[in-house]
C-alpha cells in the first residue's frame, strides 16, 4: 500500500494547531496621558525581544497577539517614559497610563547613517529638542528663529530682526576660518541646502568697496523655508565624535530634522489659527535739542529750523516713524493624519503672512507637507517625505553702506527738526543732513526675496534575512531638495541720493539662482544576538553620494532711462554668473555592541573623495570610537534611587572641504581693443589643497535619580582642527598676491551641563524643567602664516585678529600708545538657559524660556555712526561727570582709542513664554459626541524682555551673516521685533 506522507504530516498539523493557538495570547487595552488621561495615538506596543508590536490607534486603543500565553508588552511614545507590562491568560486587557518624561531617555538618537540607539545607551551628548519645544510655546517666524537658545553647545545668533530670518550658528566653537562653518542640515535623510544669496545690494550701498556682491547685504538663510509646525525632533550632532560617520560634510556638525508623520487609526484633523501683532523689542531714543545744542551741532544755519519746528510742534521722533509700525501677524495651518497598520499618512500645511516693523516688509509664506508610510510585505517597505514651500520676504534695506543710502546710516545723521515727509503732490523733500532721505527710500525702493522649492526623500527598506538570532535588511535612500530663488531691488532714478550724483543713476538688481542638491545611499544592518539575546552586535555598511549643484546669475542695470525699471532701459548693464558643480562619494562601516545595555560601544570608519579635493579620486578616512558603561545596570548596583549611573567617552574625526574652485587658477573674462579674451587673477590656485581635519574627544558622566525624574548631564570635550585653511600673501614677482594653503591649527575647548528635573509630580500639578550651561574656550595654536586681520573694519574701529597663541575670536584695536592690543573677544563666557512646563489641572499649561549670555563683546558701529551724526540719546549726558558729554569722549577716541566701540554684549532674555487651555476632554465628548478631540487657546509672546547693558538695538547681531567669525558686528541693523499672538486650535 502507498503510503501517503503529505496527507499525515497535514493532519498532524491540524491536531497541532489548538495546542499551537492556546499558547497565544490576545491583549487589548487602551493608553492615555498620565496626567490629563487623553488618548494618545502613535505609542509603540512590542512584545520585547521579538518582531511582534503594533501603535495605537487615534483614540489610543491597540490590539496585539502575544506568541505565548504568558510574557512583557512594552510601551513606548516619544517625550513620554516607557513602561513594561507582564501578560499573563488571565490579563485580556489593558487600561496604560503614560507619563510625560523631561529626560527622554528612552527616545531613540542618531548613532549612525541608517541605526539609532536609546539616550540612556548613547555615548555622546547629543542636543533634542522636541515639537513641544519648537512650537508649543509660541509661534516662531521661522525654523533658524525656533532653536534660537534652545541647543546646548550652539552659539544660535540672529543677524538681525528682518523679515524671512537669518542666522550664524556655531556648534562647539569655531570650526574654520575661511572654510565652512555652518553646521549640514538633514531633514527626513535629504541633505538641505542653507545658503545666503546675495541679492546684489552692494552695487548701491558699497558696504564692501567694489562689486555687487556682498556678505553685508543682509540676505536670509534658506533653512528659514521649513515650516516649524512641521518638525517632530531635532538632534544635533555637535562634534566630530558624533559626526563623523557623515564624513567631510560633518565638520561643522550636523543638525538632523524629523518631521511629523501618521499613525494608524482613524484621520485625524488639527487646525490652528494664531494671529498676533509685532513691535520693535527697543528703540534708543532720541536727543533733546536745544538751540544751544543745535548750533554746536550743526552750525548757526540749522538753528532757524530748529526753532521753527519747536514753535510749530514738529519736532520729529523719526527712530518711531522708521521702526515704530506694529505688524499684523497671522499663521494659519491645519494638518491631516491617520491611516491603518499597513499605511500611514501625514499632510500639513501652512499659510504664513507677516508684516514687519518697518512699513513696507514682510514675509509670506505658504507650504505643503505630504508624508507617507507604506508596508508593502513582511519584508519591503517605504517612506516617502515631501515638501512644497512658496516664499517672499520684502527686508528693506539695513546694514552697513558707504553711500548713506540705508535706512539706519540716514537715520543716524537726520535731527528731528528736520521734515522729510512728503508734500500734497507726493514730492519728497531732500535730507539737507544726509545723502538720502530714508522715509523716500523707505516708501519707493523694491528689495524682495521669493523661492520655490521641493522637497522630496524617500527610503527603501527590505528584509533579506530573519532568523532567530539575526535579521538582515538593506536601505535604500534618496534625497532631493531643488529651489529658485529670485531677487529684485530697484532703486528708482528720482530717489535724492540718485538723483544728486551720490548713486547709480537709478539702479535695477535682479538675480535668479538654481540649486539642486540630491543624496543617494544604501546600507546593508545586520543585527545579531547571541548568548539568549544578552548580547547584540549591530554592524552597517554602505555607500553615499552626493551632487551638489548651484547656478547664480545677477543682473546689475544702472543709470535707468526715466522711471523704467526693465534691464533693457539702463545705460549700463553688467552680468555675472557664478556655477558650483560639486560631488562627493562615501563609504562606511561601522559595528555597534551593546552587552545588555550594560556595555555599548561602538567603532566606525568613514571613506571620503570629493571633487573639491586637489586629488579628486584619493579617499580620505574618518574614524569614530565611542565606549558607555550603564553601572546603574549591573547585578551588582544596590542604590535604588540612582537609576542611571553612565560613563562615556567618544572620539571621532571629521573632514572640512576647500572653497569652491580654490585648487584651480581662474581666469576672469576682458576685452582690450575691441579684442575678447581673458586675464589672470590675483589669487592662484593651490593643487595640493588638502581639507581641514577635525579630530574631537568627549567624555561625560550621565546621572539619573528617583526614577530618572531628575538627570543630570556632564560634557567634557577637546576639537581641534588641523590643516587650517588660510589666504597667504605671496611675492608680487609671482604674478599674483595670495593664494588658498593649509596653515594653522585651531583648538576648542569646552564643558556643557543639563539638569532636568520633575520638582513636582502631583494629579493637580506637574513642574517640569530643565536648566543648561554651555561654555566653550577657542585657541590659535599653531599659525604658519603671519598674524592678520579678519572681518569688521580695522584696528581704528575694532576688527578680529588671527594670532597664534590668542582665541580665533578675540577682537583688537588701538588704544592710545599702547598701540594694538586685545579689547575683546566675541564669544561668550558661558550660556545658560531655564526652561520651565508647568501643567495645573490637566488643562492648564504655562512655559517659559529663559536665556543668558554672559560675556562676548560687539563691535557697536551703530552708536559711532548716531554719535558722528549727532543723534545720539545721550549725547549731552555725563555719566563720569567730568563735564564732557559722553557722546564726546566718544568721538574724541576715534582714531586713538576703538576701545570705546567693542563692547560688552552680555544679556538676560525671555525668549518665550505661553499660557494655554484646554478644554477638558469629557465637555468635549458630552457636546460634540466624540467628533470633536480638543479644543485648545492661549497666548504667548517672544522676546517678551531683554536686560542689557549694551547700547543698541539688539545685543544679538551679526552684519556680516552667517560668516564664521566675524559675528558681533553692529552697523544699524533692522532692529529685531517683540512678538505676541493669540491662538486657538480645534481638533477632529
């Protein structure tokens, strides 16, 4: 007889199956909000150790099946602490209750290119700040405005308060003198784009001499494009020992943005609507004329239209008039989320529309977010992140000019018995104390800024392999961000300083600049446990490429025929173009060991080659190394109220590119005789340009109290970065003056310190804070060329000063016989900053941002420039009594002394404060029968107060935008603004 072995291997499956289906276990429950009890939707429930889990749905429900009877669900939601339930046949369901964590440590950080590990088991200090920091306690105009002293270690600094932003950020000190010191931004894994254009300005203001373009042209940052309301997280990766896994992009750190994304459950609909009103945060004030005053001023002639103006009531604060508008503010957004457990999905978007300060600015901006979660199979699943953003910003004209044409240099040197305003035919009289008439120039100039850009990631993600103790998967990411942006100032021919001769004849600027940036990588993770899962070993290898690719073209049309502003209607045309095509190749390795999240520690190696290398096929190589030790974890650990005794230690090495082009001796196009052709410039190129190389050491002690409710966190770090990249004069005989080498060698060091705590934890009252310290010493050690000056305007003034053996920072000058010596240094003593949630009552929320910089002096351009003008507040007080006026002694110091121009910059600021309600949740349920969620209003305000001692606007400035070293100087900026809003958000 046949014996049939498929049939009884079937039926003996079948008589198995109810064996098989008792050992399973079906849970189901629901998890809320410890504190106000609301549903929270997205919290991850794994089974630990295994693949099985499952998230929340949009009322918090879950359903799970457990593979036995008996074991652990874990519980886990970003910003809130985790927590471990035993399953045993007799539990079917569960009622979890989370509570919000001021310590996060067990929200997962960035380690590698395509892994994460727990806070509690990384080895370095990496800076988070969550969605409740971005944007839950008040509107932030944009995402640079958003971090501003919320990040330990980073030196945040707004370059001035117009419309559209603008910042300089530096993480852990100075980076590079010449090279880049912007930290890479990465958002959803697609590598952003952050530059600052120029829009050309320069042509009329001459701030910077000859050429069209300049650093002082006030330009935005295009990371100011996000829309805040869209971030989930921010980590920032400060130093090399963190970084270097992204190689020679990292060398200024790295700030890595998630956005928000769906959960599965049902669609969920928020809408926000925020309206508000801005003021100038401080104004200087105006002098007190007296005839007396005015005659030693101004002479004898002046004084008849001092006295005319004082009878007739018109003396004039023309400081209010300029900087005095109260911008209405209006930020609308409404996000759409949900999905099932195979797809989730998140829209959002935002229309922003902002008037600023000054009439005539603003900023407008409109944004799309999609982003889509898709699990096709067991083993394949997807990521998309998309992003549409349409802006405008309108920024006046501020800054330094040598033309007195700026709003602020024409203020300075205007009185207030002067009138300026415009007559019943609209003719604007001319400024007899200035090259310009500002309220003119305010009303009739044109300086816009609109971009287009897309932003688009995806990630690819495939199970080769599963087994019981090892899984292997592939990644596969690719990043796109593309934008047009596009400039236009017009300076029409009838304003006073064109049309007296002082300008261009009228001037029409437009510029109209191509990026397209796009990322490509893939990883190979294998995870692999042994030793029944006490050991894991996490190892990545993997590939990157990235092109970078940047096209700006600007057109300079002066002496415009009549009131044409078209390029074809101008006596003088002149074009420039400047392409950046750049690409970069990688690879990597690295292996991660964690001994039960006792021991982690991880090694890694970076191989880079770049086109902007002098030899573009020789791979550099950037190693990273990092060891924590979790005592509080060990057997033999005993002190129950220390629940986090963590020793760490990193090291890693990153890399810094040359500029653009520095290997290569350009030609610059000519024309002789009629004959086209080309000349050689003064600087030549250097093919033996090697990049700079960051090498950091980091160690730290990580503690944790009562459960983790107070942490306390200590960094200790050392950078130094070799291979400086410099401008060194060389013999005239050569035909060329400088030329781009590697030539120093500049050292940081520095401590931060986080202490956040849980004081009170009560059903009624919950008081969470945390309170940083930041402090960071830079030093020139080593300098192969000589000693020279870098930025500002010269030792008369105050200027900083590369010297071997001083601070990159320090700032010199001449004081009397002394000569040039140290006046100060731009970077701060420490920082520090208080943030403070209160919850009271479940509904009620109150929070506050408190930030101090002590020490780190300005060079105060703008009090010169009122002082020479005679506008100055207090330009007749005493303050030493000795019976010359301040303003005075002043003026007596230029060209003997720039010591009365740096000054100290230290301050106290309260960034923001918000208080907001919620209504509570069974109202809600009893009015609107579950179709409304929330309901949600408040108030709030940034900038609220600033104490200072520095005499200008903000102590917070920078005239030369982002540049790495040259931060801290002041020439009338556009004054930043105090903001407050009204809010009021609904959710479905």
């Amino acid at each position: 007889m046949k014996k049939n072995y498929p049939m009884r291997l079937l039926l003996l499956l079948l008589c198995m199956m109810p064996l098989a289906l008792y050992g399973q276990a079906t849970v189901r429950g629901t998890v809320t909000d410890f504190g106000s009890g609301r549903a929270l939707p997205g919290v991850s429930v794994v089974v630990p150790g295994t693949t099985v889990g499952t998230n929340t749905d949009a009322d918090g429900n879950f359903s799970i099946t457990l593979p036995t009877a008996t074991g652990r669900l874990t519980f886990s939601f970003l910003g809130y602490t985790s927590q471990t339930v035993d399953v045993t046949p007799a539990v079917t369901e569960l009622q979890v209750q989370l509570k919000e964590s001021v310590t996060n440590l067990n929200e997962v950080v960035v380690t590698g290119l395509a892994t994460t590990v727990k806070r509690a088991n990384a080895a370095n200090a990496v800076a988070t700040i969550n969605t409740r920091e971005i944007t839950g306690i008040t509107t932030p105009q944009t995402m640079d405005a958003a971090i501003s002293g919320k990040l330990v270690g980073a030196n945040v600094v707004s370059n001035s308060g117009a419309p559209g932003g603008g910042i300089a950020m530096k993480l852990r000190g100075i980076t590079s003198i010449f090279g880049n010191a912007q930290p890479l931004y990465v958002v959803d894994g697609v590598i952003v784009d952050n530059s600052s254009i120029s829009s050309g300005l320069n042509a009329v203001t001459a701030a910077s001499g000859g050429g069209n373009t300049s650093n002082q042209d006030n330009a935005s940052n295009r990371i100011a494009d996000l829309n805040p309301d869209d971030i989930e997280t921010i980590e920032v990766l400060k130093g090399a020992s963190a970084a270097a896994i992204y190689g020679s992009l990292a060398s200024a750190g790295v700030v890595i943005i998630a956005t928000k994304r769906g959960a599965a459950g049902k669609t969920i609909v928020d809408l926000s609507q925020d309206i508000g009103i801005a003021r100038a945060a401080n104004l200087l004030g105006m002098r007190n004329f007296t005839e007396e005053r005015v005659e030693a001023t101004y002479g004898a002639s002046a004084v008849p239209l001092f006295v005319a103006a004082r009878n007739a009531g018109r003396l004039i604060d023309y400081e209010e008039e300029l900087y005095g508008n109260t911008g209405m503010l209006y930020n609308t957004r409404l996000n759409v989320s949900g999905g099932s457990e195979n797809t989730r999905f998140f829209v959002g978007g935002l229309i922003q529309d902002e008037e600023g300060i000054i009439k005539r600015t603003g900023y407008e901006k409109k944004s799309v977010r999609f982003n889509l979660d898709h699990i096709i199979s067991k083993t394949f699943d997807f990521s998309l992140s998309t992003n549409y953003i349409n802006s405008s910003a309108s920024r006046g004209l501020t800054n330094n000019d040598n033309a007195g044409v700026s709003f602020g240099v024409a203020l300075s040197a205007t009185p207030s018995f002067v009138d300026l305003f415009p007559d019943e035919s609209g003719l604007y009289p001319d400024n007899p104390f200035a090259a310009s008439n500002f309220l003119q120039t305010r009303d009739l100039i044109t300086n816009e800024e609109n971009t287009d850009r897309f932003l688009g990631g995806l990630t690819l993600n495939t199970n080769l392999h599963s087994g019981t103790s090892t899984n292997t998967r592939l990644v596969i990411r690719a990043g796109l961000d593309f934008y047009n942006l596009r400039t236009i100032a017009i300076f029409p021919r009838l304003l006073q300083f064109q049309s007296q001769g002082r300008g261009t004849g009228g001037a029409s600027i437009r510029g109209n600049n191509y990026n397209l940036n796009t990322n490509y990588a893939a990883f190979v993770v294998n995870n692999l446990s042994v030793a029944d899962d006490n050991l894991t070993f996490t190892t990545t290898v993997g590939a990157t490429r990235e092109n970078f690719n940047q096209d700006q073209v600007l057109n300079v049309a002066t002496q415009l025929i009549g009131t044409q502003t078209n390029l074809d209607q101008a006596g003088a045309l002149e074009v420039e173009q400047t392409r950046q095509i750049v690409r970069n190749k990688g690879l990597f390795f690295q292996e991660e060991v964690n001994f039960r999240d006792r021991i982690i520690a991880t090694a890694g190696l970076r191989l880079d080659k770049s086109s902007n290398n002098a030899d573009v096929n020789e791979f550099q190589y950037f190693p990273k190394f990092s060891l924590a030790l979790n005592l509080a974890n060990f057997d033999f650990w005993t002190a129950e109220s220390i629940s986090l005794l963590k020793l760490r230690a990193a090291y890693g090495e990153a890399g810094g590119f040359p500029p653009f082009g520095a290997k290569y001796t350009s030609f610059a196009p000519s024309n002789i005789g009629g004959n086209p052709g080309s000349v050689v410039p003064i600087q030549r190129g250097n093919e033996n340009i090697k990049q700079e190389r960051q090498k950091e050491f980091e160690t730290g002690i990580d503690v944790g109290v009562l459960n983790d409710r107070i942490l306390l966190e200590a960094t200790y770090y050392v950078k130094t970065v070799s291979d400086l990249i410099l401008v060194q004069n060389v013999p005239g005989s050569s035909g060329f003056s400088t030329q781009v080498v590697n030539a120093g060698e500049l050292r940081n060091r520095g401590v931060e310190l986080a202490l956040s705590t849980t004081p009170i934890e009560t059903p009624n009252l919950k008081w969470d804070s945390r309170t940083s310290y930041w402090k960071n010493v830079s030093e020139i050690t080593e300098l192969n060329v000589p000693a020279f000056p870098l930025g500002a305007f010269g030792n008369t003034l105050g200027t900083f000063f590369i010297e071997e053996g001083k601070s990159a920072t320090q700032i010199t000058g001449i004081r009397g016989d002394e000569g040039v010596v140290q006046l100060g240094d731009a970077t701060p003593d420490f920082q520090m900053n208080f943030h403070n949630f209160f919850t009271i009552r479940q509904n009620l929320t109150f929070s506050f941002l408190l930030h101090w910089k002590q020490g780190g002096d300005n060079i105060n351009l703008t009090q010169l420039l009122t002082d020479l003008g005679g506008t100055s507040f207090d330009y007749d007080d005493d303050d030493d009594g000795d019976g010359v006026s301040n303003a005075q002694e002043r003026i007596g110091a230029l060209g003997s002394s720039a010591e009365p121009f740096v000054q100290d910059a230290s301050y106290l600021r309260l960034r923001e404060i918000g208080l907001y309600y919620s209504l509570p949740t069974a109202f809600l349920q009893s009015a609107f029968g579950g179709l409304v969620r929330q309901v949600r209003v408040g108030a709030s305000a940034n900038n609220l107060f600033t104490i200072t001692d520095y005499d200008s606007y903000d102590p917070e400035v920078s005239n030369f935008g982002g540049n790495g070293l040259s931060t801290g100087v002041d020439v009338t900026p556009f004054p930043s603004s105090r903001r407050y809003f009204f809010h009021f958000s609904i959710g479905f």
